[in-house]
C-alpha cells in the first residue's frame, strides 16, 4: 500500500519527523492531551483567489488525482450554479497555477444532472496514475447519498460515470468521503438523517465507472450535526491509521474523534471517541489532512471559530498529543473549509451589506506548508 503520490503537491514541502506507529486512541485519558513539546506552528502563505468563476452556496471539496506519467492535477468542487427547481448543480475546476490563480472553466459533473443542496465530497479512486475520481452527495430534496467518478483525459474537462446511489445510506447533510492509502478502497461517512449518528461504509472500485459497497456501520458514541471529516496518517509498510472528526451538537460544539487500522475491513472497528482539548469550539464542520512527511503525523485539523468567521487549527499527534490552537492567517469562512495536501480553501464569508448565504460567495485558498524537521 504505498502512500499514493496523487496526495501531494508538487513544489510544497512537508517534512516532519516520523512519528510512533501505535494506533492513536487506544490508551489515554478520555480528552486528547494538551500542548506538547516540539510541536510548531504550520507554515502559512497569504491568501490566493478567488477562483475566477467558482461562485459556491456551500463550502468547497479539493482533491488531488494522479495521471499517467506521475503527474498531478488538483480539483475543486463546488455548489453551482442553480438549476431549475431551485437545485444546485455540482462545478468542478482544474488548477492550472495554484500561485497565479490560474485555473480552467468551470465544468459539470454528471453533465449537470448531478444536483444537490449541501455540501459535496470529493476523493482520489482507483490505481495512481488512473486519473480517476469520486465525488459524493446529498441528492437534491431527498435524502439518498448519490455518486459518480470521472476520469482526468488530456485536456481539463473530466468523463463521467453514471450518477449511482450508496445502497441503504440517508443523510440530510453533505457526506464526507475518503481514499484509504490502498488507493481503490474508500469510505464514506454522513450524519443519519433521523438522528446525530454518523453512519460510514467502506466500498471498492469495480470496474471503472461503479464501487461494490460493503455494510453499512455506525461510529458507537459518535454525534453531530453537521458533515464529518475523514483523514488518515501513515504509519508504516501498507499501514495508517484513519480518523473521523465531528462537531458534536449545538451551536458551539467541541470536536471529537475515533479511529481506526488500515488495511480497512469491511466494517472498521472504531475506537471510542474522544474530545479535543475544551478550547477547541466550532459552529461548523472541521477539516482535517495528515501533514508529516509522506503523509504521516501530525494531523492537521481547521476549523471555524466561535462567534466569527475566522479560522483556528490544532496538530494531533500519534499518541494523542495536541499543539494549538493557532490562527490560520488572511483566509475567513462562511461555513467550514476544504482541505488538501498544501492547501486550505473556503467559500468566502458574505461582504458587508451583500446577501448572506446560501446566495453565492468566492472561493479563496490559501496553500501550506509544515517546515520544520522534528516539531
């Protein structure tokens, strides 16, 4: 199971010292522990964008698929435009030169008959170099989780499978959605549309255009109200340990997490969860992206603070160890952040005396980079 390639983005450096191999959050006090020595703050850039012509309703999905010939090419999904029905159709745009803000026109999933009206979650699928991706949805006025991959071809407009539903899974919230190490597994997880339960399940590509979708699975303990985020550090030869981040209920939640072993079964089985620090407070859906060199600890987790709209983030250790909160610098959010190996992007918050969303706002981005070798 090698780290895939398709995670990293060329011309950013992240190197961080290899941490202990041990799954995280099986032993330790019930919330993860605080501040811890040889921890330092993530490098920031200013702020980049807006994305010409990414006009969202929703936060953001960034990914980053692999070509042929180990080249990589990074996508942003987004919510828009408006169909008929008052439905958002689901853009996608290639980034050209991330530090230009160069990017190419907006494209359609599913040639516009993907539709929604939350969030949408974006993941690299299948071998590297197959230039393939998943996205997944909340279908618009229902509550079915739908889904489609693409393949990257030579120009920047991407081919489209049938849109196919997750047999079994409801949400009424966007769902999250991640490529295990392995690369052809993934696993999705949502909030149960008749509770805060987080529901996941783990499917594998069959063919070029569907996945063969195993059991669905419940997180034991876990609740939110919002979309969770899913991350994984490597932690060796063919092995990582995956996490599922949450807003827990209310309108300034604390985060929690569980996690699991990778190679994933057909049915993870998660550890019990547990908080961040009690300072770590959110009204809106966290990001999460393993930030070590080869994409090992720390993990690297954003979220909106309380009150605002800027952004705080924490670094999570192997054992559990938490460095933060720091200020995430220039970027602001109107409903929770994407993130990808380097970079961090949000939708905008609304301008004084325009429109507040779900009217739509700009994307903005803002790449990073984690420097220092052994914090």
């Amino acid at each position: 199971m090698p780290v895939p390639t398709m995670r990293m983005l060329a011309g950013l450096a992240a190197v961080v010292a290899a941490a202990a191999l041990s799954l995280p959050g099986t032993v330790g006090p019930a919330e993860a522990t605080p501040l811890i020595p040889l921890s330092a703050p993530v490098t920031w850039s200013a702020r980049l964008g807006p994305v010409p012509k990414a006009d969202t309703h929703t936060a953001p999905a960034l990914t980053t698929i692999t070509l042929a010939g180990g080249k990589t090419r990074r996508l942003l999904f987004w919510t828009g435009p408006v169909a008929s029905g008052g439905v958002l159709q689901i853009s996608y745009q290639t980034s050209i030169s991330l530090r230009r803000n160069r990017w190419s026109g907006p494209g359609l999933v599913d040639s516009g008959k993907a539709t929604t009206q939350a969030r949408v979650a974006a993941a690299p699928i299948g071998a590297i170099g197959s230039g393939q991706v998943i996205v997944v949805w909340n279908e618009a006025k229902a509550s079915s989780i739908l889904y489609s991959i693409g393949k990257a071809g030579k120009g920047t407009a991407l081919t489209w499978g049938p849109t196919a539903a997750i047999p079994g899974a409801a949400t009424s919230n966007g769902p999250a959605v991640f490529s295990a190490l392995d690369s052809d597994t993934i696993i999705v997880a949502w909030k149960v549309i008749s509770s805060d339960s987080i529901d996941f399940v783990v499917g594998k590509l069959a063919g070029s255009t569907a996945v063969k979708w195993g059991k669905i699975g419940v997180i034991k303990g876990a609740a939110t109200t919002t979309t969770p985020a899913i991350a994984e550090a490597n932690t060796g030869k063919d092995t990582g340990a995956l996490y599922v981040f949450w807003k827990t209920p209310g309108s300034l939640g604390r985060i929690d997490f569980a996690a699991t072993t990778d190679p994933l079964p057909s049915v993870p089985k998660w550890t019990k969860p547990r908080p961040l620090p009690s300072k770590v407070r959110t009204p809106t859906a966290p990001s999460a992206q393993a930030i070590g060199k080869q994409l090992r600890f720390p993990l690297l987790i954003v979220f909106q603070k309380a009150g605002g709209s800027t952004l705080d983030y924490v670094t999570l250790g192997a054992h559990n160890g938490v460095a933060g909160p720091f200020a995430v610098p220039h970027i602001k959010s109107a409903n929770g952040t994407a993130i990808s190996p380097g970079v961090l992007a949000a939708q905008a918050p609304a301008t004084l005396g325009a429109a507040r969303p779900p009217d739509p706002e700009n994307v903005f981005y803002e790449p990073f980079v984690r420097p220092c070798a052994g914090c």
